[in-house]
C-alpha cells in the first residue's frame, strides 16, 4: 500500500500534540515534515513541544523545521490561558526532546515539500507560514494537492464573531491561502466542539490505565485544559479541534455535515477582523444585491463529524 | 390606542405593511416617514401616498426624508420590487394628496418632543438614515420614543442579499450603528424570521386576491417577485420582511423565537459592511477581550408562527 505524504503546519499546544502523536501513528500517513509556526504558543515553545511529540510517539522523524514567529501583521496572541505557558498544561512532568530542529527555515521546507507535487497538507494552525510560501513562490505551492486544515467557522466562532482562533491570529494570512488555489478541505471549530467529541473524564481514566506512555502523554498534557474547563462548568473534559480534522484527513467517512463555501477572511472590520466569511448563496436567486458576481467555491467547510466513531479512531491511534 | 410612526422606503412589500398598519383597528399612524432605499426617495414618497389611498382607512401625514445614506451611495433593489417600486404594473392610481413640506427627520423629531414619554413608538422597515439623523439632531426627544422595531439584520451565515448582510442595515451601515448605539430599546425582526414557511405562497396568493380590491393591491405591488419565481420555472412566492416587522409589533405573541442580544453593526469592513452582530448572554464571557461596558440592546427575533402571521394579514386586508 502506498503512504500518503502528510506535512504537518503546526503551532503546538496540547491539542496539536494528540494531532501529531496520531498522524505519526497512521498506517496510511508517512508524515515527511513537521513545520512550526507561532500560535497557541510563541514559536520555541511550539518547536520544543513538536519535537517533545514524535519522541512520545516513539518516532525518530520526520524533520522539524521552525517558521514564522509572530502574524503577518498583527502581534502575537498566544491561548496561555487554554494550553498553559508551556502549551502542554506546564505540568514540568515531560521530558525534553534531545533533537533539534532543523537549520532550514519551514517556508523553505515547505516550498522544497510543495515542489515534489505529492504532499499533501495540514495546518493546525495559524496560516502564516503557508502564506509566506505562497507569496515566495507561487509555482512550487500550486503542486500541492490538498490542504486539510482545523480552523474557520459557520455559525458562531470561538474568537469574536464568527472568527476562530487559528485563523483570526493571522487572518491577512488565512485570506491569503483561501483564495489562492488550493483545494481546501477545512474543519470549523463547530465540528470539533460538540459535545460527543469531547474527550471526558471516563476516557481519561481508560487512556491512563491502557498503560501507553504515549497515551498517557496525551491525556497528561490536556489536563490543564480539562481543570480550567472543570472549574468553569463543573464537568471535566477537553477538546479536541486539531485531532478532529487530523481524524478527517485519514477517515473522511467520519464527516457527517459538510458543504463548500467561497470563503474568505475579514481583515479590516471595527468588529469582524478575522471572521470567517463563508458565501454560500445561490445564485437564482432575486434577492442577491444587484450586480453580484458569485465566485467559484474555494473550499470544503467540515461543520460536524461522527463524535463516537472519531473518539474510536483516535484512542486505536494512541493507546 | 398604540401610536406609531412608520419610516419606510416603500417598495412592495413595505406597502403591505403600511395597509396592515392603517387599517389596524387597535392602533394610529401618526406619520409616515420616507427614506431612499429599495427605491430612491421620490418613489418611496409616492408609493407610500399610493399605499394609503388602497388601504381605504385614513390619511396620516407622509414627510419625505433622506435622499441617500449618510456616508455610502444609495443601490436600490428594483430586481425585487421593480423599477417603479411597486411591481410596474402601469395600473396602479396616482396618489390623491402629496406629501407634507416638512422633512422627514424634524417631522420625527417634533412628533416626540410633542408627546409624551413612551407614547409614541416607531418602526422602522428601511435604511435606518431619517432615524440617525433625528438621534444626532436631537437625542433627548428620541430618547422620548418606547421602543424601535426595526426590519433588518440577518445572521451573518445565512443570508440572500450580500455575503453577510441583510439589505435594510447594509444600505446605511452607518445610521445602524447609530440607531444601536442609542440606548433606545429595539426589536429587530431579522430576515430568518420572514423566510421558509413564512412566505405568501401560491395558494396564499390566491387568497389574498379572493379576499378583495384591498388584498390583490397588496399581492400585485409584488409583481416583481411573482415574476421573477416564475421565471426561474419555481411557484410564486412572496418574502413579505416589512409587513412581518409589523406584525411582530402589532402581535408580539406571533414570535416563536427570539432573544436578547448585544447587537453591533459592522460598518468598517468592504467584506461584511452591514453585518449584525449578536452576542448572547454567555458569550460576554468568553470573549477574548471582556467588555463590561456591553448590555443588551435589542431583542432578536428569528422565528415567527406563519399560520398565526398569515391570519392576521388577512383578516386586515379583508374587505
């Protein structure tokens, strides 16, 4: 059987870190690069725990390469209070990684990956390194086949309206990607936010006893985010967004709701910066405004996924 | 007796509404108020003078108003009411009386420095520019005014008329953001409110003209819709947003769904000018950045009982 490439774009905080351990542990993935990018985290944090994750996962590649450290335009806003300072719930249980990265910069990587033609994509999260390749060298990013990515969203956002974390970071860099060209499968925080795929205390519970290492690296350093969401709700659990798409790029079948949408990101609004602007209308329709010229759809928008099959897939992965 | 004042830039289905409201036994027109909107102003003027000449009760004063937004330029909407406004039928009677030499935005601002506090009420079912203007001139007489139901807004994700906005706010994103910053309590019938079941449909229509003179006006100053459903090879269909605003005033039990909601328009952004913005209760919370200033200032309405609607726009327009 032949392995599907897979570079990872990631800003790693805990979640990402379930993404990785998972995409390493894929029968059907061979992850040839890891790229780093600010985010959750300021972009050190990001690279130490990427590397932390593969030693985890008991892996000894694929390549990190560090990016971007901060948003095209914007300052950095890391999520401190869902991932901890460190990203990883600074519980200062987990060991370091002895590997480093790599001395090429992750835009370079990314283009020398996009050139070879088969690698596909998939951004946890904010899209600033994949921007910068695009504006670098447009001919070598056009060759990528697919991009799987967790962000956006359809109804409600997580991050002022209708925005979601990731890519309201770097919502000129989001603006950008979407509407360059390459097929875009993405998956909104409403498809990682329900309630059947939360990872709940019971499950916890279980991953631990499993006696996996990498099992219990995953549940470890989400049980900040399980403690914050204790205190503020009473139940103890965590989300899971990044492994959620993770999950759809190797099992499609676990997408329940889909559409596609012509996409793209506010970046100028008093109130919207980084909205996700999903034009889905049709166009027989009077009352569109005059003059209307609807665009081609630009991506497929992922809003809700199989809760328990995907809670089933990813403890197969890790255990 | 509720009084009222009706701002509208009456194209077709604004017409309906002002029938329904003079022929409301429970409730007095003190003015119509013109605006430049789904037409330019001049039409507004003269199909609300024609509106009240069919709806055969009485005659409440007509005061044009503003002439285009207050910053944008004005884009009609003939592809839905027709280049007249009023269906282009060629058949309709020329207005018996004209309108008063007062403008429009002192009209409403002498109505209600006349009156007492909460007696008087408005609704709004065009661009919001006479009713900014008004609260810039003389915030303390508005202020006197109970309450505004406004038709407009949409739920960014799931909108007919631009990407995300609903006509009436995109047209004057600018005088919203004015009217919802004023601190006068709103009512804001949102377009999801008037879509799917609560539609005339075509076996609606034909009620309507069966009911008499005064019900087919109201279904042929439609024409522009009829047309243009039938064209596309669908049933006729009416999308009646203003007289749907009026109900909900005159009826506040037709509201199946509605809730209470710190509302902003965006009037920054070229991508989503005209979005409203809702925020719930809980979501003062999570937001990144809490702002204790915020308070609700509107009630939403998304939802309404067609059946209950459609009774009670018949039993108006009956003769």
């Amino acid at each position: 059987m032949k392995r599907r490439k897979i570079l990872i774009d990631t800003d790693t905080g805990s979640d990402d870190a379930l993404s990785i351990a998972m995409a390493l542990r894929e029968p059907l993935f061979d992850v040839v690069a890891i790229t780093t990018v600010a985010g959750n985290v300021p972009l050190e944090t990001a690279t130490e725990n990427a590397l932390m994750t593969i030693d985890y996962a008991e892996r000894d590649k694929p390549p990190v390469y560090m990016g971007c450290s901060k948003p095209l335009f914007r300052e950095l806003l890391t999520a401190d209070s869902v991932h901890g300072k460190d990203g990883m719930g600074d519980l200062g249980i987990f060991t370091k990684s002895k590997r480093k990265p790599e001395t090429e910069h992750a835009v370079d990587a990314i283009i020398r990956y996009a050139d070879m033609g088969d690698v596909e994509f998939h951004t946890i999260g904010p899209l600033t390194n994949i921007a910068v390749a695009i504006m670098q060298n447009p001919e070598a990013m056009r060759k990528i086949p697919k991009i799987t990515m967790m962000g956006g969203a359809i109804f409600r956002g997580n991050t002022g309206h209708l925005a979601e974390f990731n890519f309201w970071q770097d919502a000129e860099a989001a603006d950008i990607v979407f509407n360059f060209g390459i097929p875009i499968t993405t998956i909104t925080i409403e498809a990682c936010a329900t309630p059947d795929t939360r990872i709940l205390e019971e499950d916890m519970l279980m991953l631990k006893n499993t006696g996996s290492r990498l099992a219990a690296f995953c549940v470890d350093c989400n049980s900040t985010m399980a403690e914050n969401v204790f205190r503020n709700s009473g139940e103890r659990y965590f989300v899971t967004a990044d492994p959620t798409a993770t999950a759809v790029m190797a099992r499609p079948d676990l997408i329940k709701k889909s559409v596609t949408s012509y996409t793209r990101f506010d970046i100028d609004g008093e109130y919207t910066y980084g909205m996700t602007v999903n034009d889905l209308r049709k166009t027989d329709s009077i009352y569109i405004s005059k003059d209307t010229v609807l665009k081609p759809h630009n991506c497929t928008i992922v809003y809700e996924v199989d809760g328990a099959g995907f809670k089933e897939y990813l403890f197969s992965l890790i255990i | 007796m509720r009084k009222i004042i009706i701002d509208t830039d009456t194209g077709s289905d604004d017409a309906v509404a002002i029938v329904m409201a003079l022929r409301d036994p429970n409730v007095e027109v003190v003015a119509l108020t013109t605006v430049a909107g789904n037409v330019d102003l001049e039409k507004a003027t003269k199909n609300a003078l024609i509106s009240i000449d069919y709806a055969e009760s009485y005659s409440p004063p007509v005061y044009a108003g503003s002439k285009k937004p207050m910053i944008r330029e004005l884009e009609t909407a003939s592809q839905v009411h027709g280049e007249d406004g009023m269906g282009d039928l060629g058949t309709l009677r020329e207005p018996k009386d004209r309108a008063e030499e007062k403008h429009a935005v002192n009209a409403i601002i002498d109505i209600l420095k006349n009156s007492d506090k909460g007696e008087i009420e408005l609704i709004t079912i065009g661009p919001l520019t006479n009713i900014a203007l008004a609260l810039i001139k003389d915030s303390v007489s508005m202020n006197r005014l109970k309450g505004i139901t406004i038709m407009g807004g949409a739920h960014p994700y799931n909108n007919p008329h631009s990407v995300s906005s609903e006509f009436n706010i995109m047209a004057d994103p600018d005088a919203a953001y004015i009217v919802f910053n004023s601190g006068i309590p709103i009512t804001l019938v949102t377009l999801e409110a008037c879509q799917g079941d609560a539609v005339l449909n075509a076996d609606d229509i034909e009620h309507m003209r069966k009911l008499g003179e005064i019900g087919s006006f109201c279904i042929d100053c439609n024409m522009t819709a009829i047309k243009a459903a039938e064209d596309s090879g669908k049933e006729p269909f009416i999308e009646l947003p203003d007289p749907i605003a009026y109900a909900v005033w005159a009826r506040p039990d037709i509201v199946t769904v509605s809730f209470k909601s710190f509302t902003r328009i965006e009037r920054k952004s070229p991508l989503v000018y005209g979005a409203t913005l809702f925020e719930y209760e809980k979501d003062f919370m999570i937001e990144a950045h809490v702002d204790k200033s915020k308070t609700f200032n509107s009630k939403v309405v998304t939802s309404i009982d067609s059946e209950k609607f459609k009774s009670f726009l018949f039993e108006l327009v009956k003769k």
